[in-house]
C-alpha cells in the first residue's frame, strides 16, 4: 500500500526510497555474523573474495592506505565493480583497480544497501507504470485509502489555498515558517536585490504553490529585483508564465527536496538544499535562530548526508510545544514545510488537532465510561522501541 501511494511522485519515491533504505541498513547492522552469512547466501550476489596469499606487496600497501589502517592482510576482502558501491566511492576510502573496488567485509553494507535501493526504485517503477490500470476500478475502494495518507497521496501537488502568503505576510512568514531552502534566496535577494534565473524560477514556483496571488508575486518582484534596470518588462512574462497565465501551460510546480539537494549551484546561485550546499552552515542556522543546543545535532545529520532529516530538526529547532508531537513531523516537501509549519503555528496542524478531537471525546464520555484510549500516532521514542522488538523477532537477528 505505501509502495502505491509513493510511486508516482518523483520526490515522494525518493523520500520512500530513502527511509526504507534506511530502515533496511539498521536491519541489517543488527545481524548477527551467522545471519549476514545466511543473508548472502540466500541472496546469490556470488561476491568475489580475494584470496589471503593475494593480499601482500603492492596491493597491501594500497588497501592500508586507503582504508586508513596497516592491517589490510588480516582482512577478509572482496572484489566489486565500483559503481555498485558508489558511497565508499564518494567517500574516497576505497582502493579502485580496474574498475574494480577492494572492499573489506565491515564495509560490504554499502554493496547492499545499493542492491537494496536498486531494487526499491525498481519495484516503485513498476508500480507507477501500471498505477493506472491498477486503480480503474479502485475508486471506491483503494483510491480512498491512498488519499488518507495526507497529503502524500499519489498526485499530490503541495499547493496551499489561495492568500495563504502574501506580500504583506511574507516577511513574517520568511521568521516563522518559509523552509531553509526559501529563506537562503529571501537572504541572497535582500542582500543582492537580485538572483540568478533558476533562483527566481524556484521563488516564484514556491510563492505559487504556497498561495500567493499572481499579482503580490508581481509586486514583490518588481520592487525587490531592483538591481536589474527594468524588472517590470524584464519579469513580468516570466512570473506569469510560472503561474500558467502565459505560455499556454499549467505553469511550473514547486521545485521538490530532491531536485534541490541534486542541484548544483555554482557561485551566486541559491537554489540548492542549505543542508548540503550552505557552506556555513552553523552559521546560517544561527541566523534563522536556530537554538545554539541544536545546531550541532543539525549539522551532524547535514554531514552525514541525511538532509531531509536534518531539515525536521531545524523544523522541531524553530516550532514551540509539544515536543513529542514536533517528533512526528515529517517534511516532503519546502511547502509541505511551509504548510506544516503555518497549520502548526495556527494551531490547525492535524497533529494537534488529533489531541484537542480524543481530549474533547474523553471528557464527553468521562461521566459515564472510562476515558476511551486514543489512536494517536506513536512518539519517535515508541516507535524504535516497537521496532527493535520486531527486529529482535527476525531470523536473521542474533538471539
Ligand atoms: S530539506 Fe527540502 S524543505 Fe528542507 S531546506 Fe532542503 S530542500 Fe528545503
């Protein structure tokens, strides 16, 4: 089912990719030896190990020094193609010959978590072909289902109700709910009053999903582009055609977590995700008044690549109360950012409505019957602990 529901969506299939090779990686982190063993034979990946008497001279020098280590002949070793363990590869601690990488056996993960992810985008590639003729005669059944996942049901646009941002809310909304992605532009801009075509391209995208009308994005690019000599003849097609009134199309749709932390913006440009592309980070956090205890937590998942997360805890960093319902929050989207935060700060997110509906039912029905038990969604701290008694249930886990 939530294969079905995050298929269609390029950014949605990404973020399901992610976590579930997310989940797949601790899974399998929490194996035992015998289980990883039985895990590679099942899987017939027919990996290539290197014979121990191979490992010495040349060859030993060369894997000591790019694993960092003086040990590499006591390690047990395999032989992959290096595209199929492209995260070692990045991390350039992996000695590479003949298109071939040396990868000792701690690191043989990184192989299957990639077979893993492959298969993942397979899997949801499949599904989105057929997505169509699968739900002709679902309406009534599955397609209902689907919709109750919020708003990452399978055409979801993240567009926000006419009005919610205008140019008299922006510069509050820029403080207390824009996402990160937006705010960077928002600061290039004030300082430049200018920015680069795929910056303006992306603001105007982000104001139209998030509600603004056509004519406040006007208006708010001609008096804030004024390094250019003539913004009004210069933008004024362009911003129209973003909002589909010129041009003959539907417009462009906001610019998705993925396209942004893919981008590759050069000098000048403010496009990209600040979690992989702001070069001071810490600093840029400290300035959106992210609160000194975090910036390090923020940073931390930066580095490690897990943007999108990091991108929650600068959410759960900047929102007020109720912690364990901040947990909960999960961002697809830089408006799905904005709508989140705007509902929560409105005290209209469906997290917080969810508690205000089962506290007013268990006060209708105190009188006369015990408190009815709430469906609320489980806190992050209760959904690793269900987890790792599941995991603990699995064949594969060390008893
Ligand atoms: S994770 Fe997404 S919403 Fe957050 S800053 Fe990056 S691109 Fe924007």
């Amino acid at each position: 089912m939530l294969k079905l529901a995050f298929c269609k969506q390029p950014d949605l299939k990404q973020w399901f990719v992610r976590n579930e090779v997310n989940l797949f990686r601790y899974r399998f982190n929490k194996m035992s030896s015998k289980g990883k063993i039985r895990f590679f034979e099942l899987s017939k990946f027919n990996l290539e190990s290197i014979e121990k008497g191979e490992i010495t001279g040349e060859l030993e020098a060369n894997l000591n020094d790019c694993s960092n280590i003086t040990t590499a002949s006591a390690k047990t070793w395999y032989r992959i193609p290096w595209t199929q363990v492209g995260r070692l590869v990045t991390r350039r601690s992996i000695f590479i010959d003949e298109g071939k990488a040396y990868v000792p056996e701690e690191d043989l993960i990184e192989f299957v978590v990639g077979k893993f992810r492959s298969e993942c985008n397979r899997w949801l590639a499949g599904l989105a072909k057929k997505f169509d003729v699968m739900m002709e005669n679902e309406q009534e059944r599955l397609v209902p289902i689907l919709k109750s996942f919020g708003n990452t049901i399978a055409d979801a646009d993240f567009s926000s109700t006419e009005g919610r941002l205008t140019i008299n809310s922006i510069e509050t909304m820029r403080k207390t709910s824009l996402p990160p992605c937006i705010r960077q532009l928002l600061d290039a801009l004030q300082v430049d009053n200018k920015l680069k075509h795929d910056g303006r391209v992306h603001l105007w995208a982000f104001f139209k999903a998030a509600g603004m009308p056509l004519e406040d994005a006007l208006k708010f690019t001609f008096t804030r582009m004024t390094a250019y000599a003539n913004p009004e003849k210069e933008f004024k097609y362009n911003v129209r055609h973003v909002y589909g009134k010129e041009g003959g199309g539907k417009g462009v749709g906001a610019y998705g977590c993925s396209t942004k932390i893919k981008a590759l913006p050069v000098e000048g440009q403010y496009q990209g995700c600040p979690f992989k592309h702001q070069r001071n980070l810490k600093q840029q956090l400290r300035n959106w008044g992210v609160k000194e205890v975090d910036i390090d937590k923020i940073k931390k998942k930066a580095d490690d690549g897990h943007y999108q997360v990091a991108c929650n805890q600068f959410f759960k960093s900047t929102h007020k109360d109720k912690e364990e319902k901040l947990d909960l929050i999960t961002i697809l989207h830089p408006n799905n950012f904005f709508d989140q935060s705007f509902d929560w700060n409105t005290g209209e997110h469906k997290l917080l409505k969810a508690e205000d509906t089962a506290k007013s039912e268990a006060m209708e029905t105190s009188t006369y019957e015990p408190a009815w038990e709430t469906t609320l969604p489980m806190s992050q701290a209760e959904k690793e602990s269900q987890s790792q008694k599941e995991f603990e249930q699995d064949d594969f886990m060390e008893e």
